[in-house]
C-alpha cells in the first residue's frame, strides 16, 4: 500500500491474495478468496477487494476442482471511496495530465494546495475512468477463461450511501459532458436510471432508523446508470467503429474475413456485444417500471380487436416492445450534402496521422 497507516499488520499490494483465516480444519482458503485491485486515483493507496467463491491460485486445489464445488463464479467488489452507485470518487491524487498540473514548473499553482505534494488535487479527467476500467476487467479474476461464456454474479459495495445525489446529478445536464447526455442515448439508459432514482429516494425518505440501503447492486446494472461506465462504453464503440474502417478500407486483403464465422454468422460487431443477463434473479434487479412507445402498443391492441393477431403472436410482439428503447431517439440532423461518407473519414484520419 502507499499509506503508511500506523498499527497496519499487514502491507497488501496490487494483485496480491489476502491470506485468510485458518482455524484447525476450519480452512476460509478452500472456498474462498480475496483479491486486492490497485486503483490510485481518489488516493493513491485506494484499491477494491474482490471477494470470489473461488480459491486462490496460490493455494495446492487445481482450479477444475475448485470451480466443480463452487458452482458458477461470484464476485462481490469492496469499492470504498472509487466506485460508487451512480459516480465515482473524487481524483484528489490522480496522474498529472497537463503541463499546467507540474508545480515546479508551475509554483503559482501551489498557493492553494499542499506544497509538499507533487500530486494535483482534482487533476486528471480520465483518471477514474482507468480505475473503472481496470475493475471491469478484472472483477472475474484469473478464471476469466473458465466465465467466458457462463453467467457471471457481481455486485459492488461502495464505501458511502451517495446513490439519490449522485443519480439526481445526472438529470442536471450542466453535469454532464455534451457527448454523453440524454439526447445521445438510448430511452432504456434514462429510464433506467430514472427507475433507479425512484427506488433511491423513497427509500432514503423513511423515518429515522426506517431507512433501507440501495447498495450493494449488480454490476452489470451499474453499468448502465454509471456515467463513468457510460463514457467507457462509448470509447469502446469508438475503437470498435475505427478498427472496422480500418480493416474494410487497409487490411481486407491481408487479413480473412473477421466479420462472419464459419458459420456465415456476424460475429465482429457492437451490436453482438451484448451483456447476458445473470442467472441469479431477485426483485433488487428488475426495472421498477416498463416504458414503451405507445404506437407500437396501440397497433399490436387494434390487431388483436381485429383477430388479426394470435394470443401467442401478441405476447411475442409485446415482449419485443422494450427493444425499440435501445434504438436512439434522436440522432445527429447533418446539413443536407454535407455529412462524409466512412470512407473519406477513414481518409482523412490518414491525413491527420
């Protein structure tokens, strides 16, 4: 750890299995295990621990025997003050990214901060996206392999209960980065998040020792109300979107074909990137409500007045009601005749470069 916290027994450091208890045949290390994140930015000692039903790879169990008894893999993520339900913390250390964040260059910078400190506080935009980034792709752990394709169980446990501030910030567009409002996102984003607000404040509007907790919650739905998440989500389309002009307009000829299998079937696209839903259910992971756009309702309910629909045709279309919500409402209105084609964008980051 960076700190030096005074009385600490044990000194952990990024990667690293806590030992855990062992009390004669009462082993804690045969089922389960903990592992420390390093994620400096709101500190530069904060880290995440990783609480999974799995036994650490150090220890004598191969992981085939460790998995067939665990069943399938839970993390659950200690946060603290990095990750929390609706935001992230504060990037009181984070990296220095601009000129203007170097003290010695800069001493006028230092009137209003600590001079002993190299470290900028609040410097660095994309500090905690790395540190959002870095839990993603480590919640599973070493058995990434074995959860490829299987259902994988993760919560997060934030260090505070900010989630009615932090969602209600949303909804204040000022907040946001223009790239990254409502207007540039699907209609299930808003209403999740809206639904996730309305759970938050009803439940922090009890009565004194009434109050219920919101946390902790899936990760795979934090993603969705997160706007650090949102903002990663969208970097990655980015890439995706740049490496597909790429290799249809610099590397087809080189390289086979990497958008269809065998199979004929599209495999190298977003769209194909879709998170499955978790086997484990609970009323805590439903949407509190349903939106759907009401002329698709309204024509599947005069098919069905006019017998033209089936009860099992309807329930069919009914249930594919909330997909049209993952479809932009409102896009970009280019000038007419203005708007490039892929084509000469890919050309023109070429001449950039």
């Amino acid at each position: 750890a960076m700190e030096r916290v005074p009385h600490q027994t044990l000194f952990v450091k990024n990667g690293c299995f806590i030992p855990l208890p062992c009390i004669e045949d009462n082993d804690m290390n045969k089922f389960v295990s903990i592992e420390v994140i390093n994620v400096p930015s709101h500190t530069r000692g904060s880290v995440v621990y990783a609480l999974r039903n799995r036994v650490a790879p150090d220890i004598a169990l191969t992981l085939s025997e460790s998995t067939e008894a665990m069943g399938p893999l839970q993390c659950h993520l200690f946060t603290g003050d990095a990750i929390f339900s609706g935001g992230g913390g504060v990037p009181f250390e984070s990296d220095l990214e601009r000129a203007s964040d170097n003290f010695i260059k800069n001493p006028k910078n230092l009137q209003s901060k600590n001079g002993s400190s190299k470290i900028r506080p609040g410097a660095g935009a994309l500090a905690m996206e790395r540190c959002f980034a870095e839990v993603l792709a480590r919640a599973n752990g070493p058995w990434s392999s074995e959860t490829a394709r299987k259902s994988i169980y993760s919560m997060i446990y934030p260090g505070h209960e900010y989630t009615t501030d932090l969602i209600m910030r949303q909804f204040d567009q000022k907040n946001i980065p223009g790239d990254l409002r409502w207007v540039h996102l699907p209609p299930s984003t808003f209403f999740e998040a809206a639904s996730h607000y309305y759970v938050s404040a009803h439940r922090r509007a009890l009565a004194q020792k009434t109050k219920l907790l919101t946390i902790p919650l899936p990760l795979q739905k934090e993603q969705i109300f997160n706007p650090t998440f949102r903002s990663l989500k969208r970097r990655g389309e980015q890439l995706i979107n740049a490496l597909l002009l790429w290799y249809e307009f610099g590397a087809r000829s080189l390289i086979p074909d990497l958008t269809e299998t065998k199979s004929g079937d599209k495999t190298f696209s977003a769209r194909n990137f879709v998170q499955k839903q978790s086997h484990m259910k609970s009323l805590e992971e439903q949407s509190v409500f349903t939106t759907i756009f009401s002329n698709d309702l309204e024509v599947i309910l005069q098919e069905m007045r006019s017998r033209k629909l089936s009860p099992s045709l309807a329930a069919d279309r009914l249930e594919s009601l909330r997909v049209r919500l993952n479809e932009r409402a409102i896009g970009r209105r280019p000038i007419p005749n203005t708007l490039p084609n892929h084509k000469n964008v890919y050309l023109g980051v070429l001449a950039l470069i």
